[in-house]
C-alpha cells in the first residue's frame, strides 16, 4: 500500500498541474473501480461523468450508458469481484490506473460462460477529466488471459 502511495506522490512531483486539481481527479478516478465496479454502486455517476462522456475500448466508442450496461453485466457475471488500484498516475487532466479485478464468474453475462471457476484479471484505464469530471476514457483489459483462466481456448 505504501508502494502505490509513493508511486502516486511521486507521479504527482514529476508534473507542473496543481496539486489538488491532479488528488481530485485520481479520487474520481479509484471511484469508477471502488466504488461503481468494486461494488457496484452505479448511483450518482451525473457528478463523476460530463456530458458527452465517451469510453474508447476494442477500437470501439461507447456512451456512459453502454458503458455502464456492460460493467452491471460484468458484475453479474461475477457478484463477488473484488476490484482493487494497483497503481495511479496523473499528468493535468490525465489520470492512469493500472487496476486488478478477482473473482468468480458463477453466471453466464458479458461473454463469460458462467462455469464458477476464479479469475485474477489485470487491466489499464486512462481518463481525460473537464472540469472535474471524466469525459473520456481508454480502457485495455488482458481478456486472453481471462478467457484462458475460465476455460477457454
């Protein structure tokens, strides 16, 4: 924990955009995957998101509400995901998160086949901030890796 403390402080230093603009946007940043993924608390996302806000992922754009349909059918997928940030970093109204997801996936939904065996997966989102809250988001997700895990090919 420290680690990753270090590692956000220091990420911090390295850049010229103020500091408490820089803490604010990683809070709402390890709020998507505490709280909205971690445990699945999708209330409240008017003052996390601005309009307009589009998430950018497979070579594919999707709005908040795509995008917020497919983390609920992820978390049906596996009810008792526990999400975790890994490590953090900020650059003005870049926030990085390198975030870990374990779990089990006991129901099929989201392209998982719902067999009930754990998973331990890894990922990286990068988020663009406009006046305080998210407007764009890239997402990368080791799929191959969970998909190998859960049984696949």
């Amino acid at each position: 924990m420290l680690r990753h403390m270090v590692l956000a402080l220091s990420s911090l230093v390295a850049f010229s955009a103020p500091l408490s603009a820089v803490t604010t946007n990683q809070q709402v940043a390890a709020h998507v995957f505490l709280v909205k993924m971690g445990k699945g608390d999708f209330s409240g996302l008017d003052r996390i998101y601005a309009p307009g806000f589009a998430v950018h992922s497979g070579g594919k754009s999707f709005t908040l509400d795509e995008d917020n349909e497919s983390g609920k059918a992820l978390r049906a997928a596996a009810p008792d995901v526990k999400v975790s940030v890994e490590r953090m970093a900020g650059d003005g109204d870049l926030v990085a998160v390198h975030w870990r997801a374990v779990g089990s996936n006991t129901a099929a939904s989201a392209g998982m086949p719902g067999n009930g065996k754990p998973f331990d997966v890894e990922g990286m989102t990068f988020f663009r901030f406009e006046s305080g809250r998210i407007i764009e988001e890239w997402s990368v997700t080791d799929w191959m890796t969970l998909m190998k895990q859960l049984g696949g090919k």
